[in-house]
C-alpha cells in the first residue's frame, strides 16, 4: 500500500490498547461463554483496552462439530450477539468476537466487529480446514476473500484460523489497505505444533509486512486440547508478547503509531516461557482430563491400580488433574497378582495421597469357571481365561461408577492400542483415557520427569509420586505365570519405532526395516495393528498428542483385506 495512503488512514487513532482474551469456552453454552466473555471485557476496561480480540468460534466453543446443525443454537447465538453488542454503547471496549453465522440459507464461520452499540462489521472464515480432526467444509460455507475491518480509523486484517495458513487471505488484507493483522484461532495442540504456528506467523508478517495478533483458545475439548499461547509478532518477527500456555489470560498489549506510519507493540509487554516437550505433553494431558471430567459433571474418577507404570501415570496425572480427593483407586488381585504389584500399587496410593481399596477377583473368576466348565470341557486355558480376569475387573469398575457416580479412567497407552494388547469390555472399560496417544516408551519417559518436576497448577504433591519399582520392573499384564509384555510383543523401543513408522509417518515395510529392523517383526505388528482396528473403534475418548491419533486423526475401516507386502 503506498506511504501516503497509510498515512491518511492513520491520521484517526495514533495508539490502541488491545487484550487478547485467551478464554476457556464450554461447546454449547452460549450463556456462559457470553459471560464470560464480559467478564473478561470487564478485565480488559480496567487495563485501558479499546478492543479485546477473542478465539474462533468462542460464543458455542470449539469445534461445535454438527451441533452447529441445530437452528435453535444459531437462534441463541444470535440473540448472544446482539445482547453483546448492545453492551458496547456504554463506552467501553470493543469486542472482536467468534461465533457462527447463518445467512441467506448458509452457514459461516465469522468474526464479528462490536462496537458502538451494534454489529460494526463482520468477516467469514474463507479458508476451511478438511483434514486431520477439522471436517469443516460439511458444516460450513467458505467466505469471500475480504478487505480489513475499520476499527477507529485502524484497518484491522482479520483472519480466523486457517486463513493465515496460507499466503492468499493475507496477501488480500494487505492489497486492501490493512495495517494490522488479528487471527482468532482454535488451535489444538500436537507435540511441535506451536513452533510450525509461529513459522506461518512469521511467514504471513514477512510477506505483508505488518505485525500480527494470534489469539488462541484455551482448554479441553472431548480428544482435544487447546493450549492458548497467544502471540504478537511486529513487523520484523520478533515476539513481543506471548499469553501463558495451558491458562486462562487477558494479555494487555499497547500500540501506537510509529515515524514510518506503520502500527508498533510497545516495550514491556508479557512474554511467557512457552513449554516444550514431556512437560508440555504432561500439561496437555493434564488438562484434557481436568476439562473433561468438570465439564461433564462428574465428580471424579476411579482407577484400577495394578502396580504397573500405565495405572500409575494415569493415576498421577489425574491427581495433579482433579486433586487425590476426587480420585479413587481399586487394587484388583487374582492368584497371578505378585506381591510385589500389591506393594506397589500401595507406595504409588500413598505418594499420590488417594483412597485404596482392595477387592480380590480370584472368586468371581473361580464362579465364571465353574458356570462355563460344562461348554468349556475338554479344552486346555488359553487367552479366554486371561481376558476373563481382564473383563471381571472391567466389570467391577463399572460397578463402582455405576454406584459412586465417578468416572472409570482407562489405563490402556498407544502401543498396547495399538497391537490390540488390550481387553474389549475389559482394561478398555472406562470414559477416558489419558495415555490414548502415549506410545509406551513416553510413558516411562513421562514418569520419570513427573518424578523429578512439580508442573505449574498442578493439585499433586511435590516430589517422586510413582515408586522406583513400577518404572524399572518388566510391564506385565499379570495374566498368567511368570507372564511379560515381552513374551508377545518386540523390545517397547523396538515395537515404538516400527508404530511411530507406519502409524504418524504411513512408510512401508521397506521402508521401516531399513531403519533396522527385522522385515518379519515389522509385517508382524503392521498385521497386528490393522487386525485391531475393531477394538479402537470401541476405546473411549483420549488426549489427542500426536499428530495422527487414533479416532478423529485415523480413520480406517474394519473390513479390509489390503495388507503391506501380500
């Protein structure tokens, strides 16, 4: 745009204050996310804002998925709206706001503009994602490619999401005199993810040269989990704000007009140290439980405690998740239980500080033996009678939800998913999973540094919370006699790293046995993962972590005949 252009349309608002409102919507309640839309404009009138910019979508939440069908919730939308912008004719910030739009028989994906007492101005998402977990192109139409909004004589380029993915609703803004661009996201997290948003961002300012406001959702969401971690970028990419990760927050930032008539964050803004790795997948899961048990209602969870690594990093996590009052653990032996897992799993209750209770199964299982010996006659045990014991501790737990109201956390992790090392109606049991997405070899990696770090916001005790002897002793499912994982399955290093290949990467046999391992070993497991497709499509929900989760990330069919080298 040329310099005296911009000029001109500076002369009205040399500085601005606006908050970036990184807020936790619940799908569907528009009530609530309207309040609590105000209640953050009420934060942000305090701080001086002009404008406060929220997420995608946050008047419903995050993906509303087919919810958004449903009339009578674009009816309560629209009302919400009007009611917000009416709010805004007493002088106070302006809201820059997310929610749905039904138009002239299509549905959109918008922004609106309140300000002044009305809806000032509106923009409809134009690029609309179609893979991995979004399926937005069913449920909504794509916008036009548009001009920026005026906001005060400021010509504000606003994208939603996936527009700032690539270079075209940008190069738009910037042809069409914007001098600021504002994206309001839902952007779920991955492991790697924040590092490739801030290379687009980076992008997307170095091709427009103008600063940039990422605003992004924060919470959990069924699979999903949102980990805020808003962010200015100037006209030169470097980060001059960033909200916290994984917390609600009103992040202020001041501008002004610089000598070169182009917009300036000023100095002093908040940057936050943004997590990486095990700690900010401990966080994702963290979260993803804690959304998911207060925002359906339950009032905790119950565990079977085994005395092994995966019962005791869920137990963990959902400690530091809900607090030990609202977690409860049942210890569940038969006559194959050592005495070693009944004292771990006892060390484990008491470093996390929850309730243990002990309830043998050895006689239901001598019952189901006795009720089945007739059909069964003749035939030697075999996996029936591992499952049995599988499933009757399934069933317990069930009971024990039915009865006490608290949710049944499954214990089950990615490569026991995986291979289908895991009991339908029996260790699948449950409403939810944290260690859905946890390849085995993290689960370890994952206990270790819980052990040794005290996450912010935790409600866990400090210190070491699973006892040495779960993480050093060979995983067993304690099924039979003197029974291992490894009696069945490859090395975890080993079997991980064949998964993480034809799972995440989708590479051949070929391909995964170059990297060392055995042709046979890596047609065994990829036999083995198809074959399971089944059981998954019966698991309970789980935090998403990797880039190609099972369920809304992999969809494959059940009946299929195609297998790698056959």
């Amino acid at each position: 745009m040329p310099k005296a252009d911009r000029e001109a349309i500076s002369i009205m608002t040399t500085s601005l204050t606006i908050a970036l409102a990184q807020i936790n919507p619940v799908v569907g309640d528009v009530a609530g996310n309207a309040e609590q839309v105000l209640t953050v404009r009420d934060e942000a009138a305090r701080g001086g804002a002009d404008l406060v910019v929220y997420s995608e979508l946050v008047l419903i939440g995050y993906p509303p998925e087919d919810l958004v069908l449903k009339p009578a919730l674009i009816d309560h939308v629209e009302a919400a709206i009007g009611d917000l912008a009416a709010k805004t004719s007493d002088g106070g910030p302006a809201l820059l706001i997310g929610a749905p739009l039904a138009e002239n028989g299509k549905l959109y994906n918008a922004a609106f503009l309140l300000h002044g007492g009305k809806i000032a101005a509106v923009r409809k998402k134009h690029d609309l994602p179609n893979y991995g977990v979004f399926d937005e192109k069913r449920l909504f139409a794509a916008g036009p490619l548009n001009g920026p909004m005026d906001f005060r004589g400021t010509r504000l380029g606003v994208m939603i999401c996936e527009d700032m993915w690539e270079a075209d609703v940008t190069e738009c803004l910037e042809e069409s005199g914007a001098e600021l661009l504002i994206v309001l996201n839902g952007s779920p997290f991955e492991m790697d993810k924040p590092d490739h948003r801030l290379n687009l961002a980076v992008a997307r300012v170095t091709e427009s040269g103008l600063p940039l406001i990422y605003v992004n959702q924060v919470g959990g969401q069924d699979e999903l989990v949102f980990d805020g971690a808003s962010f200015v970028l100037d006209t030169a990419c470097n980060l001059r704000a960033q909200a916290a990760a994984w917390r609600e927050q009103c992040l202020i930032t001041r501008w002004q007009v610089g000598d070169d008539h182009r917009w300036a964050c000023g100095e002093g803004g908040e940057i936050a140290v943004r997590e990486e790795g095990l700690a900010a997948i401990y966080q994702a899961m963290t979260m993803g439980l804690r959304d998911y048990v207060a925002k359906n209602r339950f009032p905790g969870v119950v565990i079977g405690l085994s005395g092994g690594i995966d019962s005791a990093l869920s137990a963990a996590v959902a400690v530091d998740a809900l607090g030990p009052e609202a977690v409860h653990c049942i210890m569940m032996p038969s006559r194959y239980t050592s005495q070693g897992s009944l004292d771990d799993a006892a060390d484990c209750a008491a470093l996390l500080g929850v309730r243990l209770d002990t309830i043998p199964i050895e006689g239901a299982v001598a019952a189901c033996d006795d009720m089945m010996s007739d059909l069964f006659a003749g035939r030697d045990d075999d996996v029936t009678e591992e499952n049995l014991q599988a499933r009757l501790r399934g069933l317990t737990l069930m009971a024990i939800s039915n009865k006490l109201g608290a949710m049944v956390l499954t214990t089950g992790n990615k490569s026991e998913m995986s291979v289908g090392y895991a009991t339908l109606y029996g260790d699948m049991c449950g409403g939810y999973s944290v260690l859905k997405d946890i390849y085995k070899t993290a689960v370890f990696a994952l206990s270790r540094w819980r052990n040794q770090n005290h996450p912010a916001s935790v409600r866990g005790p400090e210190g070491r919370v699973i006892p040495e002897a779960i993480i050093d002793k060979p995983p067993s499912a304690e099924l039979r006699d003197n029974q291992t994982d490894q009696d069945s399955l490859p090395p975890y290093d080993t079997l991980d790293d064949i998964l993480e290949g034809l799972i995440e990467q989708e590479q051949g046999i070929d391909e995964i046995a170059a990297r060392g391992h055995e042709p046979e070993t890596v047609r065994r497991i990829s036999r083995m993962l198809d074959l399971a497709e089944y059981k998954r499509r019966q698991a309970p929900p789980g935090v998403k972590i990797t880039a190609r989760a099972f369920g809304r990330d992999r969809r494959y069919p059940i009946t299929n005949r195609f297998r790698y080298g056959e």
